[in-house]
C-alpha cells in the first residue's frame, strides 16, 4: 500500500469511528485539541504528512490503538515492525499467559512454513 492509500486507510477509520461513536467534526477536533477542518482534512486524507501528536490525541479521543493510527500515517516502517514473539510479548503480555503466547508464535511460524507442493493443511 502506497502512502497516498494509507492515509486514505486512516482517514477511513477515523471518520468510521467517529461516526461510530457518534461524535461530530467538531467535538472529536476539541476533544483531541485540533479543530473541525483538521479532522474533516485527516477523513479526506489530504494530509501529506499528519502530526503525530495530533495523531495520538485523535486516537486517544477514539480509543483506538495509536500503534495502528501511526502505522497508517507512515510513521512505523514496515521492516522496523518487531517480529511476532515481541509484539505478543509488548501488546498483550496483560491479557495473555506466557504459556497462550507461545502457543501463539508455534501457530503463526507453522502457518509461515511453506507447504510441500500438493499437500494443505487441512482445517481443524
């Protein structure tokens, strides 16, 4: 995805959950400190490069995960993105046994491991 339609991705979900919610342009700009044409401007994605402070507080006034609105704006490259045994490890080391986490990463690198040609998984 290119930066044009990441930032078109992001204004998709800020004006998703906007609505979602219930929220005008106008109390979601005061609630995150920024003004109704900043948010109406972030929904367009006409923003070449949005600022990550504003970011975080219209994230924060959504309560969506800043990580998510971040990477959409382009301010996480993909090859700095951890692997996934520390993602699960910082994102839900809360919610998560070690035990479910390392269950978690066992799936996704079988999931990663290339199949012989003709043999599939079969769904369980």
């Amino acid at each position: 995805m290119d930066m044009a339609s990441n930032l078109k991705a992001l204004g998709r979900l800020i004006a998703r959950e906007r609505e979602r919610q219930g929220l005008s342009l106008e109390t979601l700009g005061n609630a995150a400190g920024g003004t109704r044409a900043t948010i109406m401007r972030l929904e367009r994605g006409e923003f070449g490069r949005p600022d990550p402070e504003k970011l975080q507080r219209i994230a924060r006034a959504l309560g969506l995960d800043v990580e998510d609105v971040f990477a959409l704006a382009g301010y996480i490259p993909s090859d700095a993105l951890p692997n996934f045994g520390p993602y699960l490890e910082a994102k839900w080391s809360d919610e998560l046994s070690a035990s479910a986490r390392k269950e978690l990463e066992r799936h996704f690198k079988r999931l990663r491991k290339p199949q012989p040609e003709g043999r599939r998984e079969s769904a369980r």
